[in-house]
C-alpha cells in the first residue's frame, strides 16, 4: 500500500498504481514494488514508468531496500507494444505522436523520454539498494529495468531480452550503461544486435544475475539477501555504495582520494556515536 511521503509530493494513490499496472508495499525499510498486469504479461506503458519515478521521490525516509518483480512467471515483457501506435494506450500519449505530421519536434520527445527515464534513474541512489527478482521473461524496458538495479536475483526459467534493436529503436531506458559497466562493450554489441535471449544460468555467467535459484524459492532468496543487506549500518552502506558507484570513472588517485574522504566522514561519525553513547 502507499505510504507517507518524504516531503516530494503526494505518494501515488492506490488508484494512481492501479492505473499504472504496479503495487507497492512499504514494510519498515523494504519497499516492495510489483509489475501487475499478469493479462499483458506485465507490459509497461509510460504512466508505468513516471508513477515508478514518483515512487522512488515519495518513499518513505527509512526506506533502505527496493524489491522490484512481477505478477505471476514472468518479469516483464516490456513496452505495451501499443504505445507504439499512433492512439497509444488508455489515453496515454503515443510514443510516435505528432512525429509522422512533424507536430511535435525532436526536442519535445527528447523531453518525453526524459521523463520515462525518472522512472529507472533513482534506482541509483546510493542511500537504496535495489534488487531485481526475475521470473520468466525480462524484455526490452523489463530487461533495462532489471539492468538499473543494483542486484539481479533470478529464477532459473529467467530469460533476458534487449528487444529494442529488432524493433527498429534503440534500448532508451538508462540500461545501456549497466549492461556495457557489466558486460563489456562488444558482448553488450552481440546481445543487443541479436536480441536474443540470454538465459539465467548464461546471465550468471555474464555476471549479469548476481544469483540464480529454482523459480520456487525466488521469493526466500531475495528475502535471505535482503535481511543480509539490512544487516549492514545504513550509513556505512550508504557511503560504501557511492564510493564503488564512481570507481570506474575515477582514475586510482582520485578513487583513493575518494575513500579517504569518505573514511574521514565515517570514523567522525562512528567516534561522535561513541561519545554520545557513553554519556
Ligand atoms: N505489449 C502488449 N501486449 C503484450 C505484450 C507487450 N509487450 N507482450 C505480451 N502481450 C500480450 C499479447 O498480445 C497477448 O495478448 P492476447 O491474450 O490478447 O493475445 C498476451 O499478452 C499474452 O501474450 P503471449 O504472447 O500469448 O504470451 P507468451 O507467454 O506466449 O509469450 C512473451 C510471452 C515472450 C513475453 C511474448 O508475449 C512477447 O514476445 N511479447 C512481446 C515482447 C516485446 O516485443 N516487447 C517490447 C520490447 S521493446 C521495449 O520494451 C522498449
């Protein structure tokens, strides 16, 4: 269910998720996002991706751990395919509206875009750690969606699907990046440029699932790696997770840099909890 907000805005209401295909439910700090259009095989339209991004601005402050899966056996088979046509979907713009009578300019989809990508950015920040359970398939925006989270947990039937260049487009969900930190440029050029499927035990391989379990105990896994991850101080894990997120744009030097000031941060404030607490 929604919960209070961290002072961004209203959260979305129930109604608001319905209409987005997702549910949420926030127990003390694990947030719990599920896609639920089982009918569509969990496709997603826009409104999908701007109410995720409203989640992630409205989530709860002691919120630490976002789960992210999908109803039923299958993750997501991305896009509605139907926002493809010019009427779109349930009255949500089109992906191609106004661009075959030239009404809408390329700077206006470009924004467009913008705001769908909200969607998967904040999946980044370093104060969450977000965690992807897959079942089934993860295609097209499935797959980039499960690619912007920070751990891939997946069902043994799990299948990874970059769509988009078979359909003529280009993967536009923040998920080239990830694939290419983790699978290295010309693998992610071969699963891209194919778009096949990449199964769990070959995702593994690729260093793309961090897990793999039978689909049956999912669920309990991603359950054992949260409570793992709760089991850490929110700061020093908060602080951990910046540090490894800039290691590969920074040289060694300014990497080291980095973790010295972030240590001087840390023992500051290990050192003024300690004298607080002996008061
Ligand atoms: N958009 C809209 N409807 C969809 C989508 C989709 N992406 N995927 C499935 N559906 C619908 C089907 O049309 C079908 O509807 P119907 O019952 O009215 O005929 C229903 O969901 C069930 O789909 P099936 O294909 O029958 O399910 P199956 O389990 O056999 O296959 C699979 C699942 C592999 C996911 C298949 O549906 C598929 O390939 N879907 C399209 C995937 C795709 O191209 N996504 C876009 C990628 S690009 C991007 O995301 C940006």
């Amino acid at each position: 269910m929604a919960q209070a907000t961290n002072g961004s805005g209203p959260a979305p209401t129930e109604e608001e998720l319905s209409r987005a295909r997702l549910r949420l439910v926030v127990r003390g700090p694990v947030a719990h996002v599920t896609i639920s259009r089982p009918d569509r095989r969990n496709a997603m339209t826009g409104r999908t991706w701007t109410t995720l991004a409203r989640i992630g601005q409205t989530l709860p402050e002691d919120v630490r751990i976002v789960v992210i899966d999908g109803d039923g056996d299958i993750f997501s088979a991305g896009i509605d395919l139907g926002m493809f046509s010019p009427e779109g979907v349930d009255g949500e713009r089109s992906m191609v509206a106004g661009l075959a009578d030239g009404t809408a300019s390329d700077a206006e989809v470009r924004d467009y875009i913008a705001g769908l990508q909200e969607g998967f950015l904040w999946l980044r920040r370093p104060d969450l750690v977000t965690v992807a359970a897959v079942r089934g398939h993860a295609i097209g925006a499935g797959f980039q969606l499960a690619l912007s989270c920070d751990l891939r947990i997946l069902a043994d039937d799990a299948q990874l699907c970059m769509k988009e260049p078979a359909l003529g487009l280009v993967p536009d969900l923040t998920g080239t990046k990830p694939l290419v930190d983790i699978v290295g440029v010309n693998r992610a050029i071969e699963i891209c440029l194919t778009a096949r499927r990449v199964g769990a035990q070959e995702a593994r391989d690729l260093g793309l699932a961090e897990l793999v379990v039978p689909a049956d105990e999912l669920s309990a896994a991603v359950d054992d790696v949260v409570a793992a991850l709760l089991a850490t101080d929110r700061a020093a894990a908060t602080a951990t997770k910046a540090l490894l997120q800039q290691a590969a744009g920074n040289t060694l030097q300014r990497q080291a840099e980095a973790e010295r000031a972030a240590q001087a941060a840390r023992l500051a404030a290990l050192a003024r909890a300690s004298v607080d607490g002996s008061r």
